[in-house]
C-alpha cells in the first residue's frame, strides 16, 4: 500500500472515532431548559457571588450574598464595596423590589422592566432572582446539533402573552461524548444567546469553570458580553454554594428587608 493511500485511511478512521454532537442521543428539549431552571435551585440555596463589571476606562467589583428557596423566592444583598453595602433585591413569587440604603427607600419593579439593567452591570434583574423560566415561559422552536460550541441548541420563543422577556433565546447544552473527564461528563449550559424584539443579537452568555459544590456540577464562572459594545462585560464567580439549606421563610418578607435600615 502507497503512503498516501495509507495516510487517507488513518485520516477516515479517525474522523470515524472522534465522537460529534450528531452521534449522541438527541436529548429532550424541554427537560434540558428545566435542567438549566433549576441549575442552582434548591429547596434552599446559599451563596457567595463576585461580581466584576468591566467598561473600557473602567473595571468595578462587587461581593454580595444570596439566597433562594424553590422557584420563587430569591434574595441578594451586596457586601462590598462599602458605597454600596446593603444594597438588596428581595423576589417573592413575581414580586421584585429593590431597597436603597443610601435614601432608605424600597422600590417595587415591574414586570416590564425585569430586562433592566441591575446595579449598572450586564446582568438583567431577571438574570439576578430568575423570575422567569426558560421551560414555561418561553416556547420551543427547534433542537438539533451545536458546532460551535459543540453540544446540543435549543431554540426558543417568548411567549407572547409573559411580559419582560427576550424576544428568542438559543442555548448550548455539552454533550456528554465530548467531555475529556468526570466533571464535564453532563449535559450543562455552556453558552447562551440572548435576541431583543429586534430579532437583533443583544448579548451572549458563557457558563464555563464547572465545578463541583455540594453534590452538584455547576458552572462557576459567567460572562456577559453585549453585543455591539466593545470593551464591556460582567462577569460573575460563584465562590461558594450549599445547597438544600434549611432558611427561615422571615428572611424573603418585605418588612425583613426594610428593616435593614
């Protein structure tokens, strides 16, 4: 046998045996998004959260702490800086309000405006308590195999009839067949894509540094970027999580969060 017919045969056998998001089995679309839902949901779930907000002349750091129980009560209190310690955002059920240390005033958000931009960062309001959900409020338009990144896409619509959404959201879920070792072994959200009533795309998110906490895979790092806004991004670090925490319910009212004043 010639050599280059030799080097053509060891070229199809490995294009045969590499695994591809096309040779694994077509997951289910609507379980993926209630997977990606409840991603750091639990019965109680308590965290320490860096925030970095990038800008070109700029770059400005956040610590806060957070709460959540099941999927409708969620709280976030920032830390550091000192400017803006106390600062909190309290969710019950689609419910939002913000409380301001510095004028002592809590301030109820509307649905319309959870796409809003919080603390003057890329993240939404919505990014921030998860008011909404990927498997209930949004419709399934299309699922089939991702090449960049490789893993599966699942296309989705906002339905029309829930107020404050994006307009078309796509997400990439790995494929297991391509994980190199244990901790990327599962089908978690690699990268999200993110379209304004535009249909234009207005930012994308990128899920990345899985590790486990508890008995839990998750990403810990989350980069937004906007689109058309060079030199801008967030980027959240999740420190530390614990999961299936007992959390005493005063903590997600209204008169406990004025009371911080």
């Amino acid at each position: 046998m010639n050599t280059g017919r030799l080097g053509l045969l060891l070229v199809l056998q490995v294009l045969c045996a590499a695994p591809s998001a096309a040779q694994d089995t077509a997951p289910t679309a609507q379980a993926l998004l209630r997977q990606f839902d409840d991603l750091y949901r639990s019965t109680g779930t308590a965290a320490r959260i860096e925030i970095k907000i990038e800008r070109p002349n700029k770059v400005r750091t956040m610590r806060m702490r957070s709460w959540s129980q099941g999927e409708d009560k969620a709280l976030v209190v920032i830390e550091a800086p000192a400017r803006d310690a106390g600062t909190a955002t309290l969710r019950v059920g689609s419910n939002l309000w913000n409380y301001l240390p510095k004028i002592s005033r809590t301030i109820r958000v509307p649905p319309a405006l959870m796409m809003g931009a919080w603390m003057g960062s890329d993240l939404t309001n919505d990014d921030l308590v998860r008011e909404s959900s990927y498997a209930h409020d949004y419709e399934i338009t299309g699922v089939g195999p991702s090449e960049e990144p490789l893993g599966w896409q699942v296309n989705t619509e906002a339905k029309p009839e829930v107020p404050g959404l994006w307009e078309r959201v796509e997400v990439v879920f790995a494929s297991p067949m391509l994980a190199t070792d244990s901790t990327h072994a599962e089908r978690l959200p690699i990268l999200v894509r993110y379209y304004d009533r535009k249909g234009r795309l207005s930012r994308t998110m990128q899920l990345e540094k899985i590790k486990k906490m508890g008995d839990r895979l998750i990403p810990t790092r989350i980069v937004i970027s906007p689109e058309r806004e060079e030199g801008r991004r967030t980027v959240l670090t999740y420190l530390h999580v614990e999961f299936d925490v007992e959390l005493d319910e005063s903590l997600f009212s209204l008169a406990q969060l004025e009371r911080r004043r």
